[in-house]
C-alpha cells in the first residue's frame, strides 16, 4: 500500500490593498501575476495558457451543464477575462480586458510547472502534479515564496500598488476564496460510490485538517472561534458549483489526463494551511482512503473493510460539517443514518480502522511515507482525544487558538473584540515581518517537514516523477519558442516551422527526469527537441 499518487494543490490566496479597502481586487491580482511574469529570472516566454482541453461544465454524474445556464463563475476556460466569484452580492462583475495592461500577463506558467494566474478575483498559484503528500507540501510551500516574490516586486516599484497576501479562505466580510486538492483516481471507482464513501471522511477530517477561524456563520454573525475556515460555506452534499452552494463533493469532470484511465477528483471543502502537518496529513490520509475504496472496487470489499465506511452515511451531511467546525471542545456527535451518533475523532477512526483492515487482508507492504502518515494520522486521532495541546505543533486550528487565547487572556478580550479578527488575518499573511505563523517557525513552536533549501529549489525547478518536469523544463530552456501549454500539452512555435506543435502529455507519470532528461540536455533548441521526439 502506498500514498502514492497524482495529486496538486491550488490556492487562491486573499489579497488586499493597504489603505484601499473598496480597490478592485482583479486589478490588483493581475498586479500580482505580471509583476512575477516581469522579475523572474530567466524569462523568455510569453506562452498563453492552453483552455482547448478544459471543461468545466462537464458533470461526473453523466451530463453536460450547458453555458447559457451556467453561473458566470463556473465559467474558468474564457481567456478574455477572469471569472467572478459567486460570493451573491459580494460578486464582481466580469472584468473587462481595458482593465489590464496586458490580459495575457493574468496567466503565467513557471519554470516548477505550476501556473500563476488570476481566477475568481484572486491571484491562484496551482501547484505542479506531484505523486506524494511530502512533495506536495514542498511545492504547495514554493507558492507561498512565488506570491511574496510579488509582494516584494510591486512595494518596490512606485508605478504599481501594494499588495498584502494572505493564504487563507474568508475575508470576514461574508466572502470566502478556495484551496482545492486534487486527486487522480481509477475511473473505474463508479462516482456515486466515490462520493458516498468520501463524504463522512471529509465533513469529519477538519479537527485535524481545519485552520481556524475567528467568528461563527458566513458574515461572522456570531462571536467565537470555530475549527474550519470553509465550514461554514458548505451549503450542499454535491454539486458542480464551486463559488455558491458550494458542494461538499464537487462533480467537474475535468481530469487533465487519459479520461478513459482516470477522473480528477477535484475537492474543496478543505482549508488552506500553514502548518506543514496539516497539509501532509490532509493529502495523505485522503490518498490512503481513496486507495482503501479503489482496492475494495478491484477486490470486492478487500476483505470487509469496505463495509465499516459504507455504515458511516450521514443523516445531514452539512448540518455536521457546521457543527464539527463550531465544535472547538471535539466532543460534538452527529447522527448517522442507522442512528448511530457519533464524534468526529469517532468517524475518522473507523477510516483508520478500515484502512488497516483491508491493509492486512491484502498483505501489501507500506512504503516510509505511507507508514509515517498512518502512524500521524492514529497519534494526533488519539492525542485530540486526551490532550489536544500536544497537537498544536501539528494541528493548524490549535495552534492559532493557543495564541488567541493568550491575547484574549492578557489583555481580556471577547470574541468579537477587532483585534482578535486582525489577528486572525495577521496569522497567514505570506511576509514573514507580518505573518503571526512565521513568529511561531522562528520560535520553534511547529513542526516542518520540509527544509527552507528544498523550498527554495522548488521555486525554480519541477518535481521529476510526475509531466510537470517536462512542462517546467520546457518552459526554463525553450520558453521564447513556446506558444502555449496546459496541464496535458505543450504547444511549441519554432521559427521557420509550417505549422505550431503540440507535444501530448496524456499520461501524467510520463516525461518524468527519468523518461527526457538527457534527451532535454541533447536539445539546444526546440526544432532539436520536437525532432528528437518525432513530433
């Protein structure tokens, strides 16, 4: 058994202006991506981002949402403009391209594989395709490092405004933005199952996975602090939608790859988080039940253990997703539909259990990492239910509470007291002179598992397992002859050549370091390249 698979991380992050509250954030997002187009070193290209294999109105239930009755903001494949958010009178209209300088520079492919790029009014680093937990956190880390490398480009330059980032979900004014995980899963897994089986995993994972919140309901109607940032924009069990009646279970069918071999699994119920534990454990204890149901589906139930998730369906999936987050002591229960009620520690470890299971009935050996994550995921299940303190290293929405609750106790705050709130937003803020998490990284209070150095080289250069190497290489040595590129093609514009070339890349475990790396070192150029690999 293995953690082991496809798996990114996309990240839209806040964004503000100092001074200006009411500036239009898609001006100041796109602010943010040209300037990192203009500074970074090496660049040659001005490739578009390739929209002719996405669809986003493509449903995984069977059907096609057509585009004259789609909500604008599901509407992410328009190069002309960025697509608003759904966040009801909060929305912005449609930006129009006079708005920008130049509407391409809204959209740019670094040389690490990821795209920068504006969506839904915020600027959104979307991480290279990585196949482990651990890389994921590195590159999800490097994201952090892309959108202060545009902090510090536009204070420095006087003809351009300033921008503070925050990575997290709510702007406290009713307004939330997404941090999305994605997944490739067997296409054989059949969707309904799928999501059956994930629901109760996801509406219960927060107490370990939440960032925390200062404030309870959508506009922070009611004081207190709650586990998840997102919770309280849940409104459906599953949907398409992604900006309004946000789903716990997502259903775009977009999977950027061979569709007839995989699905995407595209989630955004989750928080974005700081805590490097946290990250890990989100990605890798959802890969572990995505392995455990599609080894049950390729096996029959894998020895029963199937069996133990197919009893945890809940009776009002986002009624307990609210209710776990307003939950800070963990001993809220849901009810279950065979009338069971149980804890969120409760559900989760019946996951673990029936991870464990069927990893003993089919004796597949675990790799380190895999090994590392189960062994994470029962300590902090097991720590959050005797001594929640210990988790605070790991465990995001703890951490935040314990500096919250020493302000709160020092200088004798209530929960709606606005200094609380700014801190709340101070904790995520990317520059490390103003992020409250920074403070506890230079003061040893949490646990890292990836070093600054690792961090760093992910900046610049893609993981090698996974296409992103191609793609990120590709970018770095032949950018001025690339047209443009997506997650599963690169378009190559060679001078002299008839026609542009479009180099697939189906598979993503296909033009790894290990597949092109000495043929991208035999290539000076791309007609070398394209001719090298019969294009």
């Amino acid at each position: 058994m293995t953690v082991r698979r496809v798996m990114g991380i996309e990240t839209e992050y806040g964004i503000l202006q100092p001074g200006r509250p009411l500036a239009n954030p898609m001006l100041l997002s796109s602010h943010v991506v040209a300037v990192h187009a203009a500074a970074r070193d090496g660049a040659r290209t001005r490739a578009r981002w390739d929209y002719d294999d996405e669809d986003p109105l493509h449903d995984a239930r069977g059907f096609h949402l057509q585009r004259a009755s789609a909500h604008p903001s599901l509407l992410t494949d328009d190069p002309e403009a960025p697509a608003p958010s759904g966040d009801g009178p909060q929305a912005l209209p449609r930006a129009s391209t006079d708005e920008y300088e130049d509407p391409g520079a809204a959209n740019v492919i670094l040389t690490n594989g990821a795209r920068l790029y504006v969506d839904h009014a915020h600027p959104e680093y979307s991480s290279p395709e990585v196949t482990n937990p651990l890389d994921a956190v590195r590159w999800d880390r490097a994201g952090e490092r892309v959108m202060l490398a545009s902090v510090r480009a536009l204070a420095s330059t006087q003809a351009l405004p300033d921008v503070a980032l925050y990575k997290n979900n709510v702007d406290g004014k009713g307004a939330t933005y997404g941090m999305h995980e994605n997944y490739l899963v067997d296409r054989a897994v059949p969707f309904n199952d799928l999501a059956a089986r994930l629901i109760p995993f996801f509406v219960s994972r927060q107490v370990f996975t939440g960032a925390g919140r200062v404030g309870v309901g959508q506009r922070g109607e009611a004081a207190g602090f709650q586990i998840s940032q997102r919770a309280d924009y849940m409104e459906a069990e599953i949907g398409l939608e992604t900006t309004l009646r946000r789903p716990i279970i997502n259903t775009r069918d977009e999977p950027h790859a061979d569709p007839d071999r995989w699905r995407r699994l595209h989630v955004i119920i989750g928080d974005a988080t700081m805590l490097e534990v946290s990250t890990y454990l989100r990605l890798g204890t959802t890969s572990l039940v995505l392995w455990l149901i599609e080894r049950a589906v390729a096996e029959g139930g894998a020895g029963g253990a199937l069996s133990v998730v197919d009893r945890l369906t809940l009776r009002d999936p986002v009624q307990a997703v609210h209710l776990i987050s307003h939950d800070v002591t963990l001993t809220a229960r849901v009810e279950l539909v065979d009338g069971r009620r149980l804890t969120a520690l409760e559900i989760q470890r019946e996951y673990l259990t029936a991870v464990r299971s069927a990893l003993a009935h089919t004796g597949d050996e675990l790799d380190e990492q895999s090994e590392d994550v189960l062994d994470r995921w029962a300590s902090v299940l097991d720590r959050l239910a005797t001594d929640p303190a210990s988790c605070a290293r790991e465990v995001e929405w703890l951490a935040k509470l314990r500096l919250l609750e020493g302000m709160r106790r020092r200088d004798h705050l209530a929960w709606d007291h606005p200094r609380l709130a700014a801190m709340d937003l101070q904790w995520s803020d990317v520059r490390p002179e103003r992020g409250l998490y920074h403070r506890l990284v230079s003061a040893g209070a949490v646990e890292l598992l990836v070093t600054p150095e690792q961090v760093s080289e992910a900046v610049l250069h893609p993981p090698r397992d996974t296409r992103a190497y191609f793609r990120g290489e590709a970018v770095a040595r032949y950018g001025a002859e690339i047209s443009a590129a997506s997650w599963d093609s690169v378009v190559f514009d060679v001078p002299g050549a008839a026609t542009l070339q479009r180099v697939p890349m189906r598979d993503p475990l296909r033009g790894t370091a290990a597949h092109v790396a000495d043929l991208l070192d035999r290539s000076p150029d791309a007609a070398s390249l394209l001719e090298a690999l019969g294009a």
